[in-house]
C-alpha cells in the first residue's frame, strides 16, 4: 500500500471534508501550495497546506502529519476569532498559546485525535531548529515554543535566558489553564501575551525565522529513537492524556484504514473518471490554484434554497380544487387549495464554456455563476458533465471539468479555476473533438455558454446535424454585456441550428435559466 502514490486531487477531497467537519464550516475552502507556512484565514474561510512532500517519514507518515495539521488548523477556524503573523513576536507568541488552546477544546469535541496529536508531536520535535543554531533574541522565543508545547529545548542556551523562558512557560500554562475553565477565547489571550513579552525582555516586532518542516541533511531517525521520542512526549502529557501506549501511536490503525480507502479511490481514479482517450481534450492537473475567488456562496446558498423542493422530489402548489385549503391564498385571489406535486429530474446534461478572450473581463464572475450551477446541479443529484475550451499555445484545447461518474467536487472546483481565458471561438472544431465523447454518452441536453458568434458558422451547422441525429437536444445561452447584446447573441446562435436559444445579460442570472431547463414531470 505504502508504495502507491496519493494523488493531490484524492488528498484535496478528504481533506476539504475533514475541514469542513471538523470546523463545523460548510463553507471553508482547502487549498494545497508550496510555500513558506501552514495558513489560515478567518475571514475568507480558508485554509492552505504544505503538499506531502514537505513532510519527513513514510507516506503513510506524512498523511498522519497533513492530517493532524489540518485538524489544529480546523480548530483555529472553529474556536479562534483571530491569528495573526507569526513574523513577528507578538503573533509567534500569541499563536503558540492559541495553539495549546484551541487544542484542549478541540480534544474535548473530537476525543478520538489523542494519538495522532502525540504522533505529531514527534516529528514536530524533529523539525525544530537547534537552538543555538538560531541568533539574537529569535532564540529565546523559539525556546519558550519548544518549552511550552514540547516539555524540552533542542541545543543549547544561557542559564539566565533558560530562566525566563521557565517563567513565561509558567505564565503560559497558568493562562491556557484559566482561559479552559472560564471559556476565555483568543482575545483574552492576548494580553497574556504581552505579559510574556515582557518576561522575555523582547521585542514585540522582533522578526521570527519560519520553522518550516525539515531535517537536516543526512541526519535521519530510526524507528527505535522515534519510539523513545513518543514515550517521552506521552509521558510529558500524561495528565491531560491520560495513559497512552507508544506502540499502538506508532501504528495509527484507526488513520491507517482511512489511508488505505484513498491509495485504493487514487488507483482508481488513475484508471477511469477523470481519463480521456479522446486526442485534443485535456484534463486540468495544477493544484495550487486558488479556487477561493471563484466561490460565492451567497449565490449557491440562495440557489439551493430555491430548489429545495426539487431535492426532495416534490413541489408545493396551488389548484383549483383539493384536500387541503389555504385560506390567506383565497382572501389573496389565488388558487385556495394546495397540493404536492412529485418531481422527477431525469435530464442529463452535458455543458460546454465558452473561454474564449472576450470574456477575459467578466472571467471571474462568469467562473463564479459556473460553479453556483454546478454545484446546485450536483445538490440536485443531476448527472451532468462539464468541458471548457480556450486557447494554449496558439492550439484550441478542450478541457474535461468534470465527467459524468464523477461528482462535483473541491478538485472539479479547482480545475475550473485554472482555465484561462484565451483565443478565439472555434465551435466547430471543439464541437468535432467531443463528438466521439458525445457518441457514447448520449445525454439529453448538449448546453453551450457563449459569448460570440463561432469561428466558422457554416462549420457549426454541419456539425450540428450530426449531433441531432443522436438524439440530443442542442441548447445555447448567449452571454452579452447588455440585455439587447445578449438578445442578438441568442438570435445569432439560433440561426445556427440549435433548438433553443437564450440570452443573458446578468451572469448571475445564468444557474437560474440553465436550471428551468431540466425536464420534470
């Protein structure tokens, strides 16, 4: 199992699951980048890690890390009301007791974390830094992190400095304790913190060194000394522990099952699902995207709310004549009776988005009204595919978003994000390159978002004929500016051949009219 690789787009799945439930934030967004530090932000909702391979040890090893430190980081979310830098000594300092904090909290909610947070402790005493590796008074901050999380000091440092940092570490355990039983939250925090200033004999705005995860080169720990370095880390936190058994932290069975479920969906996923054999259609493979700018969740929300009657497979409505009266609708002049109406969503439906340069200006918000739809569809449980094309290095590309068998999903979000907005509108020509997809897939409503007139009209129509003659229905939204740009762009479309045409000139205005389409009965 441990020779098979995790794939990043399996770890964002999990992991935007794990945030989100233990967060308690339906909302937060994960994302996965090379940079310099673990990030939070409270008020985008959204959190940012190392890839795995910024972690030492197995895979199994640094999924366990990943893992923990997107819990702590979850918990910062759920418990915290700010985080500041930790560039300077003030937010170092601040974070680190927060951290202890938001730990104790989140221990008593998620009872089953004690291992892994001890697991964690281990390879977190590795990636320190030595202190006297460290200089000025960026070491006596170091030391009181290492003192007051891990019990301990790497390397070595001045009595006298040792002394305040002994002092601060007593101020820090008596405030984490007090802020416990009076559920004082990070903002009582803080003026602890500067009361550890001041015990330190520091600057507030001292620059802080980031302690990424490292360990120096050729320096390796074996299996044996890893194992004394948890009982000694089980032993320092036996009394808010309890008991812990070294052997079974070195094994986390419990994690290791869950490991295992997505070496086996990332096998499968290299397999089937996100493949095309299909020469010209590309999958999208970047990680690091930011998929944030793209999430309006006001819009979704309000989607979703309107068609919460589709989900649960009946409408409410007024009639004529019925069991049951509403007096208010007959005072009103309405219909008095009301009635449930079963909704049955069988349409499938195949999208294709329009990426070319012309809507380069409104990319994000085009982006935006995409995902709304996408993801109310995939709240709907409708069976939908979705294909963008643009231009990359001067070759017309198609791109897969999100196949049919697969949900919709952080990592379909992500691949959205990354097409640019680029080229002309060549309809014909990617209309040829996913004929063979449409061919065995068959599905309903072949939907195209636009917003100019193709390439090559005449192209159009004859291709339009051979989707016809497969029995789906062709459908275009013309997307302009205005209301009369958009009413021309839908007509222009029309003359094209497709069966129906519509206009829109507001983009959020697109989730709405593509949803009406879908048949019901």
């Amino acid at each position: 199992m441990h020779s098979l690789q995790l794939r990043n787009d399996t770890l964002l799945e999990i992991g935007t699951f794990l945030v989100r439930r233990w967060s308690g934030r339906e909302e937060v967004t994960l994302s996965i980048k090379d940079q310099k530090e673990i990030q939070t932000k409270l008020r985008e909702n959204k959190v940012i890690m190392f890839p795995l391979d910024k972690y030492h040890g197995t895979d199994f090893q640094k999924y366990r890390q990943f893992r923990t430190a997107l819990w702590y980081e979850s918990m910062r979310i759920r418990y915290s009301n700010k985080i500041l830098s930790n560039d300077h000594a003030f937010g170092f300092i601040l974070n680190t007791l927060d951290t202890r904090r938001i730990e104790t909290v989140g221990r008593n909610y998620w009872q089953g974390m004690d291992e892994e947070i001890i697991f964690n402790y281990g390879f977190s005493w590795l990636y320190r830094p030595l202190l006297n590796s460290l200089y000025g008074h960026s070491r006596i901050v170091e030391g009181f992190a290492q003192y007051f999380l891990l019990g301990d000091i790497k390397g070595e440092i001045q009595p006298s400095a040792f002394e305040k940092i002994q002092k601060a570490v007593g101020i820090a355990n008596e405030a984490i304790k007090e802020a416990i039983e009076n559920n004082h939250g990070t903002d009582w925090l803080e003026k602890k913190a500067s009361e550890i200033i001041r015990v330190l004999e520091i600057d507030p705005l001292l620059t802080i060194p980031i302690s990424l995860p490292k360990i120096a080169s050729g320096i390796a720990m074996s299996e044996q000394d890893f194992m004394k370095t948890l009982s000694k880390f089980s032993k320092y936190r036996e009394n808010d522990f309890g008991e812990l058994d070294s052997v079974k932290i070195m094994g986390g069975k419990q994690v290791f099952d869950e490991f295992k479920v997505l070496l086996e969906e990332a096998k499968r996923s290299e397999n089937k699902g996100l493949i095309t054999e299909v020469v010209g259609i590309s999958i999208p493979t970047l990680t690091n995207v930011d998929e944030t700018k793209i999430y309006d969740m006001d819009l979704i929300n309000n989607l979703k709310a309107k068609f919460k009657e589709w989900k649960s497979g009946w409408k409410e409505q007024h009639v004529i004549a019925g069991d049951e009266f509403d007096q208010e609708t007959y005072m009103e002049g309405h219909k008095p009776f009301i009635t449930d109406k079963k909704i049955a969503i069988k349409t499938r439906m195949f999208i294709l988005l329009d990426h070319s340069s012309s809507i380069a200006e409104e990319e994000t918000q085009y982006k935006k009204a995409t995902l709304a739809l996408c993801e109310v569809l995939d709240f709907l449980k409708v069976k939908f595919s979705v294909y963008a094309f643009n231009t990359e290095q001067k070759q017309v590309t198609c791109w897969l978003i999100k196949p049919e068998n697969l949900p919709w999903n952080n990592s379909a979000t992500k691949r959205l994000a990354q097409i640019k907005a680029n080229g002309s509108t060549p309809l014909a020509e990617v209309y040829n390159l996913l004929l063979p997809t449409l061919r065995s897939k068959k599905p309903d409503i072949f939907l195209t978002l636009t917003d100019g007139e193709p390439s090559d009209p005449d192209a159009v129509r004859s291709v339009m004929m051979d989707f016809k003659l497969l029995g789906v229905k062709m459908v275009a939204i013309g997307v302009g500016p205005n209301t009369g740009g958009a009413i021309t762009i839908a007509n222009n479309l029309r003359r094209l051949g497709y069966e129906r045409t519509l206009a829109v000139s507001r983009l959020n205005d697109i989730p709405k009219r593509v949803l009406n389409l879908l048949g019901t009965d």
